[in-house]
C-alpha cells in the first residue's frame, strides 16, 4: 500500500505533510507527517486516523484539517 500526499505546506520550523493510503476493505486511511529539524536534527511524527474516507481526496482533506487545527493546540494529538 502506497500514501499519497497532498501538498505539504510549511509554518514556522514545522513541515505538515498530509497523507492518504487505500485501505483493505476498499475505503482510505489518512495520515498526517509533522516535520521539524534539518539534517541529523530532524524530527517526525506520523499520526494515523481512525475513521474511514470513501474518496482519496476526502481522506487528504481531512489529514489537511488535522495538521491546521494541530498548529492551534499541539495538545490535540498528544
């Protein structure tokens, strides 16, 4: 199963990546990338949703919100 990202997009030190995969039973699965660092000194977190898209692009839009609402309060995904 390969993810599919949307377009990443950068604030502050923090690289948010959005990301889609086809799930087994038909639906897609969205995940979330937090980057920060350079070099030796990078850091990431991946962040995988529990429910379930019908469409790749829902699925995007949703690990998207995820990231934007996560720049608000950190905390949300502690």
């Amino acid at each position: 199963m390969s993810a599919v990202s949307s377009l990443p997009f950068t604030v502050g030190k923090f690289h948010i990546t959005p990301l889609s995969r086809a799930h087994a039973a038909g639906g897609f699965v969205a995940s979330l990338s937090i980057r920060r660092g350079r070099g030796a000194q990078t850091h990431d977190r991946v962040y995988t949703f529990t429910p379930e898209f019908s469409s790749h692009d829902s699925a995007l839009m949703y690990a998207a919100a995820q990231g934007r609402y996560w720049l608000i309060n950190p905390a949300s995904l502690a």
